[in-house]
C-alpha cells in the first residue's frame, strides 16, 4: 500500500495527497514492486534501502547512502496466532526533501500520524518526525507490556487453582515474548543515542526534550520487560517446586496407605497356612478375632504413621 501525506501550512492538519509533492510524507505498507519502482522514481534513492525493509528480520540500526538516511526500529504486534511479536519499521529521510515510512506489515503507532492525532507534527519537520515515531514506539512497547503483565496475573490465579501443562506453556512462550522485546528495545536504544549524538539527523532545540523523553520511555520499558521475565521465572521455578512437593506428598500418602492395608494381609495370609495355631484353629469366632485384631492394628500403625507425619 502507497499513500502520501503533507502538513496542509493553515490549518496544520494532515492532507492525503494524490501524489508526492516536496515535503511530504511517503507511507509505504507491504510495498507491491510496482509500488516500490514509484517511490524510486520520485525520490531518486537507492533501491537497497527499500527493498531490504521487505524483510520481518531486519534488524534496528542507522545506515547512510549519499542519497538518504535509513533509520530501522522494531516496534510491536500481534501476529495472527494472537501473539505478540517484533518487526521492524524503516525511516528514510531523502536529500531531496522526503520522509518515507516502509513497514512489511501493518504497524499501531503510525495510525495517530495519519489521522492527525500527534501534537506538533509536521510532515516538514523530519527530525520530529523520526523522534515522534520512536516515541510512539516506546509508548507502544508499554502498553503492550502493562497487556502482558495482566495476562501473567490471570495466569497466575490459573495456577494457584490447577497446574496444567498449558498453562506452564503459556507462561514460558510470555517469556520468550519478553525476551524478543528486550532485544529489540536495547537495539532502539542504540539507535536513539545515535540520534542524540546529532550524527544522524540534525538536532533541533525544539526536539531535544522529545528525544529526551523516547530515551526514558525506551529504557522504562526495558526495565519493564526485565522486571516481567523475572516474575515469570519466578512463577515457573514456584510452580515447579510445588507440582514435585505435591507428587512427593501424593507418594508418601500411598506408602503409608500401603503398610497400613499390607496388616490385614500379611496377618490373614500367617493364620491361613494349614498350620494349628491355639485355641483360633478350633474356636467358632476366629475368623471375628482375626479380622477385629488386624482392624485394630491397622488403626494403631496409621495413628502412628499420621502423628510421624508419614500418612
């Protein structure tokens, strides 16, 4: 998808333009190759720096060509197995005056540019542009980890009733999320402190409080992340320990449990060998004294093996 947008200069509202004009913002979603050959034609760029965008892989830096400046973050989503995930975004700021956005998918934090949600944006402004971006894709990250940390706290009420596989698995595929997550913000950040530098881009005063602001937000969210893998392995490890003290627990039961019932066995299987054992060989209520006798040890050895702790 090809669309291009431009700050109108009265109203300061976003214009969708019906095709590029200097200035402007250059939106591409998915890009067709018939897509990309247009944007090649009016921007003048390398065809390397769009093509390459195509990729999921690609990963967050800052690459120059004498034609533009290739900016790469990853942001966050939801894929379509209703997980969360990381794919990047590219930035290309032209010498010829052009902010192109190019994302193999579609990506929550551009939808306030284009619908005129964003305080101060101004498709002129290229530095603001490219922090107010990184900006919205900190924002994001937290959002989407405050979604996360929800999720483990019904996870965790889950479990504290019933321990399933699933629910283990879940946690574990939260953690590999968390794991992507601070992966990509700790390349952002590198990529903000490369702006900051004033090696990228050229800095404004105006912008320089903004940046400010996405380095904090970027590096809260990578605090949160970190904080949010630990209570799941904290989780797991718990949960661990509880389902092997539970099956240990289960084994003692059924040991006591056997010695108690193997009395009545082993006594009834010592009086029925073909062997005289007193007046029980020939009395009429043997077979009463014997089941009464093994009733009553059996109570005595799982009294004792309760008071032991052991049943």
């Amino acid at each position: 998808m090809l669309r291009f947008y431009k700050t109108d200069p009265e109203t300061k509202d976003i214009v969708k333009l019906e095709k590029a004009e200097t200035d402007c913002w250059i939106d591409l979603v998915s890009p067709t190759d018939e897509e990309i050959a247009e944007v090649l034609e009016i921007t003048k760029i390398d065809s390397d720096l769009l093509t390459k965008m195509r990729d999921d892989d690609e990963l967050p830096r800052v690459e120059t060509s004498k034609d533009a400046t290739l900016i790469v973050i990853d942001v966050p989503a939801v894929d379509d197995d209703a997980e969360y995930i990381t794919y990047p975004v590219g930035i290309i700021v032209t010498n010829n005056n052009f902010v192109i956005t190019i994302s193999p998918r579609k990506t929550p934090i551009l939808r306030n540019f284009r619908k005129n949600l964003v305080r101060d944006f101004r498709t002129a402004k290229k530095t603001r542009f490219i922090i107010q971006i990184m900006n919205a894709s900190a924002a994001e990250y937290l959002r989407v980890l405050d979604n996360i940390y929800h999720k483990i706290e019904i996870r965790e009420e889950t479990l504290q009733k019933a321990t399933k596989n699933e629910d283990i698995v879940d946690l574990l595929m939260t953690e590999k999320t968390l794991v992507y997550f601070t992966t990509s913000l700790k390349e952002n950040n590198l990529v903000l402190e490369r702006i900051n530098k004033g090696v990228v881009v050229p800095l404004y005063e105006g912008d320089l409080d903004m940046l400010e602001d996405a380095i904090i937000e970027n590096n809260q969210a990578i605090d949160m992340a970190g904080i949010y893998r630990e209570i799941i392995q904290s989780m797991t490890e718990t949960y661990a320990t509880i389902v092997s003290n539970n099956q240990n627990n289960i084994m003692k039961f059924l040991a006591g449990v056997t010695i108690v019932l193997s009395i009545p066995t082993m006594i009834s299987s010592f009086l029925g060998m073909n062997v005289h054992f007193g007046i029980i060989g020939t009395d009429p209520a043997a077979a009463w004294i014997i089941l009464i006798a093994s009733f009553a040890i059996s109570v005595i050895t799982a009294i004792i093996l309760k008071k032991k702790d052991l049943l």
